[in-house]
C-alpha cells in the first residue's frame, strides 16, 4: 500500500491540505498529516486548526512513497524553512520518490532545485521561484515524479492526479465518481 506524508505549517491553505487528503484517504492510500510546527495543532491561514497526526520529529520521511506540500501563506514559507524536510524533499527526489505541491508550495521545491527542466504550474505571482521550469497555466501537472497544482480550485483534480498516480487510473476513476466530480 502507498504511503504518503502531507506536511502542515502554520498558515497553511486548510481546503488544499484536506481536499487532497480527503481523496487519497478515500483512496485507501494511507496518509499522515505532519506537522513541522512541533506541535500537533497547526492553524491554517483562514484560522481553521488542524490537528497532525504526527511531528516531524517521529516519522521518517524516506518510508513515503509520497511527499505533499500544501500551500497558503505563511504555510509556505514555514514549510520552506524547516531544514528537514528540505533535506527530505531533496532525497526523495534523488530516489525518484513522488513530490508533490500545489499553489505557492511548488516555489518551495522550485528553490530547492528540483523543477530545472521540467514543467510545473503554481499560483499566479510565484513562477519566478520555481527556476528553470517551463510554466504551465495547467491546473494540475505531472512532470516524472514531480506533480504541481495552480491553486485551491484545482485541490480535487491534484487529489485525483495523484490517486491515478500510486493507484492507476481505474481506482481514481472510481473516487471521481463517488464524489460526484465532473470536471477533469
């Protein structure tokens, strides 16, 4: 079974966060909220607090086969700083290990690097961080194993994206449709 880690800062985008959660867990793709506050309660940007399922500090990010940024502002800039999970990012990239981020979090892995040469999309107003990439005004995009999404009203299609990813087509079809999802 895919295992994916979904890593929460304060001021992240709450709706980005647990939509996509929402759908892999749906999925029965096992996903662990993360906190990289050092506390379990992380407060979103609209003021909605979320409760992680675990701390950084007690999981081990190489046993994801995926790793989700969701975005929001301050969240991605708190993200951006926990020293961690930059070096695990980093990693799993390495090892061709899924990454995954939508809306200003892509600026997260655009300065780590891990976007020279590929294709990525993100919120309108952070394409200069993402270095080197060939942007895209696409919704949702998988370039290898590096998947972006442009922002909270693509949050399901991102979900969907990435279920299709770890579980095929058939299986992300199937929660597409017990949702009642028409778009994509």
């Amino acid at each position: 079974m895919a295992k994916v880690f979904a890593f929460l800062a304060e001021g992240l985008e709450e709706v980005e966060c647990l939509a996509v959660v929402d759908v892999l867990r749906r999925a029965g793709v096992e996903t662990r909220l993360v906190s990289v506050t050092g506390n379990r309660l992380v407060t979103g940007s609209h003021n909605i607090t979320i409760q992680a399922d675990a701390l950084f500090e007690e999981v081990n990010p190489d046993e994801a086969d995926l790793l989700f940024l969701p975005g929001g502002v301050p969240g991605t800039p708190n993200l951006k700083a926990h020293e961690g999970l930059a070096a695990a990012l980093v990693k799993a990239n390495k090892q061709g290990r899924r990454v995954a981020a939508i809306c200003a979090a892509p600026s997260v892995l655009g300065e780590l690097g891990l976007l020279k040469g590929r294709t990525a999309t993100c919120y309108p107003g952070y394409e200069d961080r993402l270095h080197g990439v060939s942007y895209t005004l696409q919704g949702v995009i998988t370039d290898g194993n590096i998947t972006t999404g442009r922002g909270l009203g693509y949050a399901l299609d991102l979900g969907l994206e990435l279920v299709r990813l770890l579980q095929g087509t058939q299986q992300s079809a199937k929660i597409k449709k017990s949702i009642q999802y028409d778009q994509c």
